[in-house]
C-alpha cells in the first residue's frame, strides 16, 4: 500500500537533525494527495522494531528524508508467492499446449467437412489429431490446471464435431432412436 505519511522525529525514533519524514511510493507517477497517517510512539516502534514495516531510505537533503515503506513478507509468505508464480507458468504451458491442439484438430475437422470429395482415410490423420488433443487435456485436468468437468466438455466437443464430420460426408449414419 503507498501512502504519503509525514511523521514528526519522536514518532519514529530518528535522529534528532531530521525534521520530517515522509514515505512515498517510489513507483507512484500521479501526483495525488495523500491522507497523512499519524501513529503513537509506542505504535511506530512497535511496527519498525517487529519488523512489519521496512523503511529504506531514498533521498535524503538537508532537513528531509524521503523514504519507501513497504511491508515486509514473512517468509511463509514469501515462500507461498514462488511456490504459487511456478505453479501459474507450468498451468498456462499446459493449457496453451492443450488450446494448440484442441484448435490444429477443430481446423482439420472443418477443413476436411468443407472438402467435397473427402474420403474416408482423411479421417485417420485427423484422428490422430483428436487423440493428442485428449491426451493434453487429460494431462491438463491431472496437473490441475483446469476442471475434470472442463476438460470432459472439451473432448466432448471435439467427438462431437468429429461424428458432424462423419454424419456429413455419410461416412457414418446415427442409429434411429428407441
């Protein structure tokens, strides 16, 4: 959180010869004015001395000393934000190579429906297609990084637009229904 605070020198335990202390965020570009936070001695020693709080300083001139607060990340949290950044770029591998192809077999199946005089064998290439696609899928579900309903719709799709295909070109003909 970036905040603006002006703090008189007890406040914060500063030498003496420094007059204000302002914190600021060294990323803000908007010039937007800040509600000052006022804080207890005991509030303030308490906050810097247990660590929440790191003050480092940024500039300092003659009686000002600007600096950047920013709260510190306890190490499980730390830990947590790696462990969970890895985790977010092994799931979108995953998933961009289950939407590659997913999308080579869906532009296969409408290809060979719009060609006149498919044949039948085309349908093993495309296949083989349809079957890489599952594979990624499930590999996507069993890393977790989409939902077994998910992934079952998707497959779901890719059947169903294969037997369009089939149904179509009078490759395959659905059984009357009971």
């Amino acid at each position: 959180m970036a905040a603006a605070l002006q703090c008189l020198t007890p406040c914060l335990g500063l030498p003496s010869r420094f007059s204000t202390l302002s914190l600021t965020a060294s990323t803000s570009s908007s010039a937007t004015a800040f509600k000052p936070l006022s804080f207890s001695a005991n509030t303030s020693h308490n906050l810097l001395s247990t660590g929440f709080v790191s003050i480092v300083p940024v500039r300092r001139t003659s009686q000002l000393v600007v600096c950047e607060a920013a709260p510190k990340k306890a190490d499980s949290a730390a830990k947590r934000a790696r462990q969970s950044e890895k985790r977010r770029v092994y799931n979108k591998a995953k998933k961009s190579e289950m939407k590659t192809r997913m999308k080579k077999a869906l532009e296969t199946l409408d290809l060979l429906k719009k060609k006149p005089d498919a044949q039948q064998e085309e349908v093993l290439f495309t296949e083989k297609l349809i079957a890489e696609a599952y594979s990624a899928i499930d590999k996507a579900v069993k890393a977790g990084a989409l939902h077994r309903n998910t992934g079952a719709r998707r497959k779901s799709r890719l059947a169903r637009r294969k037997k369009a295909v089939e149904i179509h070109h009078g490759w395959y003909t659905p059984s009357a229904a009971a």
